[in-house]
C-alpha cells in the first residue's frame, strides 16, 4: 500500500475528487478508518474535549497531542496524518518549531495551526525546514475566548475579505493545506476557489476540495449539544464500518453535508 502524499490531496482537488477525513486518537479506530478508505487523519486537540472531557481545547499539551499520534501511526502507517500544535505551544516561530519538531517525530506528516496574517513568519519557517503546516481559519477554537463561544464566523463582509486575505497570505507563505470551520457557504466556496491548495471544510458546507469531522461527530456521541454540521452516520449505517463507509461515500457524492448541515 503506498503512502497518501500531499501531492495525491492536490490531485484531487484538480480532479475535483471530494475527499473525507477525520479525526482520529487511537490505533484501533485509525485502523478501521484507513481500511474503509479514509487515508488523511487529524490528530486533533479536540481530544481535549472529546476524549479527555475537558470544556476546551485549551488544556491540551504537545506531549498529548505527541502520545496520540504515535498511536495513529501504529494503525495507520499508510496514512497522512495532520498533528495539531496546541494552544500556545507556536506563540513564536522558534517555539512552533521545537513543538513541531516533537509532532513530526512521533509520526506527524504535517502540523496544523489556527490563525490567520500574524502566523505567516512562522509557517515560512516551518515549511522551510521541511516541516509541512495546515493553516485553520473560520471558527478556530483556540480562540473561543476572543470569540466568546464557537460562533460562526466571516458572517459579514469586512470579516469575509479578512478571512479571504488571511488564506491568501496563509498560501503564500508556504502553507499546503486549509481547514475551515464554521463559515457561511458562499465565503467557503470563494476560498476554495481562491486557493490552488486544498481546503478542508468542516461547518464549511459541501463546497469545499474536502470534508473533516470529529469521529465522535460522525457517531452520534456527542455528548449534549449536536452542532448543525455533524451527522450521525452510525444510526444511518447501524455498525460502525458501514457508517465510515456511508461518511466516504456522501462526501464523494457531494450529498454531506446537506443545507441542513451548512450555514447561510
Ligand atoms: O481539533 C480538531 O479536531 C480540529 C477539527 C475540528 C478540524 O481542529
């Protein structure tokens, strides 16, 4: 089985090919994942909440997000995973490298951060020395303190142009990959249009080259509250391989995420 390359991901945004990925924790789960075809996995902080019942990301250190990832690589050793550097752990472009470094070690193809303009120094470095960076925009929830709670954003026009102007630079400076959360259709698809890199959705309506969610979000555990762009695909499915499946298959098909699930 040959490894899944950046490259492959470009390709597809080229063919038009909608891909589906997902978060992932564990070995077991990063298993079944590559081998009902998902081959891009997250290694996200929302491991924080998800699995360490936290109420924010912002707890989560690099050693965790490190632990998890050599636990996906385990089950996955064909896959491309994306490690997320963690709340404070890039304030400066020397410290996202010394924890980008730690990541890429412990079996990371590429690091993810969350913020727009003010990272472009830092993603330049990184990917100068040889370390590939995913870009987040939209509703980064490292933020949810500036935001006051997980918001939808670039609702308006100054703050779309910002946003758009944010990926732009973000592409620029060397980022290969954009994941982006919680944003109006219409902004998704100017981004995604925009860029020559892929862009990832997630609450990003089904415009984007690629879709994300939190495996929790694609199984109905989602303790209390269900945000509108989650689906759950086991209850559909009724075991978990076919819900995978169902998950791959509806993004393909530009089915996921529906108007239900896409914000106006
Ligand atoms: O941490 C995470 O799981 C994420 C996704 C929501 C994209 O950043």
């Amino acid at each position: 089985m040959k490894p899944t390359t950046l490259s492959q991901l470009r390709q597809w945004k080229q063919e038009k090919h909608k891909f589906a990925t997902i978060t992932a924790y564990d070995a077991s789960f990063a298993q079944l994942f590559a081998e009902q075809g998902i081959s891009v996995m997250l290694i996200g902080d929302s491991l924080g909440m998800v699995v360490q019942g936290q109420d924010s990301t912002l707890p989560v250190t690099v050693e965790e997000i490190a632990y998890h990832t050599r636990c996906v690589r385990r089950g996955a050793p064909h896959a491309l995973l994306l490690a997320d550097l963690p709340f404070m752990s890039y304030a400066t472009p020397e410290q996202a490298f010394e924890s980008a470094a730690v990541l890429m070690r412990a079996g990371g193809n590429m690091v993810k951060l969350e913020g727009g303009g003010w990272l472009c120094d830092t993603v330049r470095m990184l990917t100068e020395r040889a370390v590939p960076v995913c870009g987040h925009l939209g509703l980064t929830p490292q933020s949810v303190n500036i935001f006051g709670g997980y918001k939808v954003q670039g609702r308006d026009e100054v703050a779309a142009n910002q946003l758009i102007k944010d990926a732009m630079m973000l592409e620029e400076a060397g980022a290969q990959l954009l994941v982006l959360e919680c944003v109006p259709v219409d902004l998704a698809r100017r981004v995604t249009e925009e860029l020559s890199i892929p862009v990832i959705g997630i609450g990003a309506g089904n415009v984007t080259d690629g879709q994300i969610l939190v495996m929790h979000d694609a199984f109905g555990i989602t303790g209390g509250h269900t945000p509108k762009f989650a689906k759950d695909f086991l209850s559909e499915a009724g075991d978990i391989r076919s819900a995978v499946r169902l998950y791959v298959d509806q993004v393909a098909q530009g089915v996921y995420p529906g108007e239900e699930h896409s914000f106006k």
